[in-house]
C-alpha cells in the first residue's frame, strides 16, 4: 500500500518571543532572548529567578471569558497557538470531512498551575471547596479535547506525554495518521505552562536549571562549554499537517513536506541520557530511513540543544555516529538557546522554526555560544544567523524517560 504524502500548511505558536509565529521568526533571527526575571511568581526564596515566560498573553484574546476560567493556562495557550495555525492554513473545516479532522496535542505536565491552586485551597479549606472544574483543566488531554470542541474535529484525538520528546511523538503520530488512511487534516503540537512554584523549584532541586540568576539572557548556553543548565520556558506550538491530495484541492499554501519520523527509547536512566548517544542515533537513523534519504542530503539539524552539560554532549555523539564525516558540514542551531525549554512544546516550537528554515532558506542561531567545548565540536551556527539553501531539515527531540524522537521535513516539490 502506498503512503500518503504529507505537508504542513499552516503554523502556529505562543513563546516567550511573542504572541505569534512571525514574532517567534523574527526574534529567532534577530538573536534575540525571551528570557527574563521571573514576573508572575514571587521569587524571593527561589535558587532559580527566571525562565522564558509568555508575556502579555491575554485568553479571551481567543477564548470567551467564562470559557478561559474553565481552562488551566496550558490549555489556553493550546488553543490561541491552534486558532493561528488554522487561521494561517485558511483551512474551512465546514468545507471538510470533520470526521477526517482530527488533533493530537500533548503536555508534558499537563494543568500543573491547576494542581497547585487546587492542593492549595484543599489545605485551606477542605476537600469539599475543591473546584469542579479541577479535574477537566488538570488533564493533560484538555489540551487536545478543546481544540476538538472548537473546531468541531471528530476524527483521531488524543494527547501525548512523553516529557521533552511530546511534541515530535504528537506530530508523528499524526503524520502516521494520514500516512495511513486514517485522517486527512491533523492539527499536531504541545503546550507547556509549568512556571509555577512546584514546576520551577522541582527542576531547580533536580540541579537541571541554570543558575545564572544575575544573567538571565545569557544563561541558556546550548554547546558552549560554561553551560551549567536548561531554562524553563512555557509556549505552545500547533502544526495543521494535512494529506497533499486534500492541500492541493483547497489551493493551500505549504511550508514543507514531511518525510520521516523516527523514535526510539534510551532504556538507561529515567533523567539521564544514555551517555554514548546511541538511542538519539537510533531515532535519528530511524527518521532518514523512513524519508529515504541519506544523512548527506541533510541541509539543517534543528538540535534538542537544553544547555546542560549531559545533553548536549550526548547529541554532539549521536549526530557524530550517524552522519560520519558529514557531521561536522551539517550546520546545527539550538532554539532554546532563545526561549528556553519548553518542555512538551518545545518540539513543536522547534519543527515550526526547521519549516520557516526549509520554506525561506535561513537558519537561525545558537546565541550565548562563547566557549568552544572540545566534546561538542560541531557547527552549532554560534549567534548569527545564516542564509543557506534548507532542503531538507531534522528536528531532534530528547526528553526524560528516555524518549527519542526525530522528525524529517523537507521542501515541497510536485
């Protein structure tokens, strides 16, 4: 049987680089960072002070007021990436088959601002002033189910958790979707609102966050050797893939094609990546082998990048095993080194950054980039950015648990 072609026509984000996705594109390539003092939370007794917050995000921007109450911030953030990606792919579900409609969205945490509000007012008084609605904005599926309620998607729904790798697995999986038959438009993403006290000081008591609190901006440091850990972030990011035939009959626009996913598990620690890289490889290799393409026509790695001292050195091996020779020619950039991790977004944050490469020929940077570590010694694109044909891009995607996933994209051609 053969596959379904699948291309991606329209895009849509929340970052801390702004409220949208030509925001997020423009603050990319101007080398500009979102990363601040915290705002939101008082911070006073913190070890970590900052993170790459979503400023000026207003729900009922998208959302009704009475409806926006209902949801945690993780969801709200969901749907407003979700409404400009729909809106940027001009894409009338009335005018489809909304049970070949369908949305996979994920969370790596899911309603964690919920959680704590709620065991919060559990303490002060009492189980029986829980709220309601605690449960359905806690999920980490109301992600997914709302965007289904608001454009009437009645086909495949569901949500995702694999932490750090959640994104790329939700747009996988949708790809394979269509691929297989089984839908013919699939909005695909993440969503992370985890900058809470629990979320910030969970990771901080975990010493995987950079401490540079009197240096915010220049604390995510992606292969630079004085790195000393992640940044939280907090986004969403939402991709409308949809069946080439379906694209083509609406006169849709298209930023790339998809060509491959590959996935696969560490199987060695439950944070920490196996040190030799070779589940990241395995997943890479898997990726180039279901687009059927070779590691030399790769153009662009988008990499997973966090800033800590394991992770980037155990990507540096895992491109070095798979593309050889090569892999010091592939030019390689970090998005987070901008807006931080955001978690299960980052992935889908990041594919839409690899689809702006592919479909305008440029790369962004790696910025805070100063101090070459001898054990990453690839091109890492050090904090300018680079036009360059992009035919082809991968986007890595590492997250705790083990979980590795690689997603290939390519230029649209007839």
């Amino acid at each position: 049987m053969s596959r379904a072609r699948v291309v991606i026509t329209g895009v849509g984000a929340v970052t801390p680089l702004g409220l949208d996705v030509p925001t997020f594109w423009e603050g990319l390539l101007s080398s500009k960072s979102g990363i601040a003092k915290i705002t939101s939370l008082d911070t006073t007794s913190f070890e970590v002070t900052f993170a790459g917050e979503v400023k000026g995000f207003n729900p009922t921007s998208y959302i009704e007021e009475k409806e926006a109450k209902r949801l945690d911030r993780f969801a709200q953030l969901a749907i407003a990436a979700a409404s400009e990606a729909v809106k940027d792919s001009a894409i009338d579900f009335n005018k489809c088959k909304k049970d070949r409609c369908g949305a996979i969205v994920g969370s790596g945490v899911g309603g964690l601002n919920e959680l704590q509000d709620q065991h919060t007012r559990y303490l002060q008084k009492g189980p029986a002033r829980l709220s309601p609605f605690f449960i359905p904005k806690m999920m980490s599926n109301a992600a997914a189910g709302n965007i289904a309620i608001r454009f009437g998607l009645c086909g495949p729904n569901f949500a995702i958790a694999s932490a750090c790798a959640t994104s790329n697995h939700s747009i996988g999986m949708a790809f394979r979707m269509i691929q297989y038959g089984d839908a013919d438009v699939m909005l695909a993403g993440g969503s992370e609102a985890a900058i809470t006290y629990l979320g910030i000081n969970g990771f901080a008591c975990m010493k995987a966050l950079s401490t540079r609190n009197d240096a915010p901006q220049k604390a995510s440091r992606p292969f630079d050797k004085n790195r000393d850990g992640f940044v939280l972030g907090e986004g969403a990011g939402i991709l409308v893939l949809e069946k080439l035939e379906h694209a083509k009959s609406r006169n849709a626009k298209i930023y790339a094609e998809v060509l491959g996913v590959g996935m696969s598990d560490d199987a060695y620690h439950i944070t920490a990546p196996d040190p030799d890289g070779s589940g990241a490889a395995l997943a890479i290799s898997a990726a180039l082998k279901d687009a059927n393409i070779k590691p030399e026509h790769v153009s662009y790695i988008n990499a997973h990048g966090t800033s800590t001292q394991l992770n980037d050195k155990t990507e540096t091996l895992a491109i070095k095993k798979v593309f050889g020779n090569y892999a010091k020619k592939v030019p390689i950039s970090s998005t987070k080194s901008m807006i931080g991790h955001l978690l299960g977004a980052a992935a889908a944050v990041e594919l839409i950054a690899a689809a702006l490469s592919v479909k305008n020929d440029i790369i962004h940077p790696t910025i805070n980039y100063e101090t070459p570590d001898p054990e990453c010694d690839l091109d890492y694109t050090p904090n300018e950015k680079r036009r360059m044909p992009v035919n082809v891009a991968i986007s890595n995607s590492l997250g705790f648990g083990g979980h590795n996933t690689t997603v290939a994209i390519g230029k649209y051609h007839e």
